[in-house]
C-alpha cells in the first residue's frame, strides 16, 4: 500500500481501492483475478494485499437450565484483500463497471467496498493572477 501512496499520481486520473472481505476461502482467488484482469486491461496495479484479520467467537451453554460446565464454542474468521488501481479517468470507470457486472459470480460471502479518488489538473482551478 506505501508503494501506489508514495508515488505521484498524474493529473487526470483516478485511483480505486477494491477492499474484499468475508469468511470464503476464495476470497484469495477473487482478489487475484481482479488484480489480473486489470494488469491484462493494461492497468497499473498494486495487491493483492492481505490486510489483518478479524476473529469472533462465542461461547453458548449447552442447556439453559442445568449443566453450566457444558458449553458450544464458535468462532468466525474474517479476511481482507485490498487491491488498487491507478488509471486514466474513463479507463477506471469502465474497469469498477466491468467489476460490478461482469465478474465471474462471486460468493455471496465476500464484499466488495470500492473506494475512489479523483486527482484533476491544479492548472485548470488557477487563474494565474499574481496574489500581492
């Protein structure tokens, strides 16, 4: 991640974190194939990151009137990938389009949180006058 923040991203162009999380075990495999295809669109990438993971658990009584000593223990894993991209404006919308659509279906165990950030031209909001 220090590496897409570090360097200087050009005017005009967009960079998209693709945050992928859930308990599935193709979670991996998904965060992969959209790094894939965005080097294969011709797409500066970044990740696939394995970001930390989250641990719930819980402990339940067996029976509810007798037998404190008797308990269930559950516990649920939950990983995160991040991915990101740094391209051209248009070139960026049609890959989170092609990402919403178009991607072999995906578990209904993993979400996708896409984030954007635009970078402009600072010429264009300058006039060019002098200040004092």
């Amino acid at each position: 991640m220090s590496n897409l923040i570090s360097t200087i991203v050009s005017n005009g162009r967009k960079v998209v974190s693709f945050q992928l999380q859930g308990i599935d075990r193709t979670l991996p495999y998904i965060a992969k194939r959209i790094s894939w295809a965005a080097k294969l669109s011709g797409i500066k990438t970044t990740g696939p990151y394995p970001l930390p993971s989250e641990s719930k658990k819980w402990t339940i009584n067996k029976s509810p009137h007798t037998d404190k000593r008797s308990r269930d223990q559950y516990e649920i894993r939950i990983s995160k990938r991040l991915v990101q991209i740094d391209a051209p404006i248009e070139t960026a919308d049609k890959f989170v389009k092609f990402v919403q659509t178009k991607m072999p279906p995906i578990s209904s165990s993993v979400d996708i949180k896409i984030e954007e950030r635009i970078y402009i031209p600072i010429q264009t909001n300058y006039s060019g006058k002098k200040i004092a």
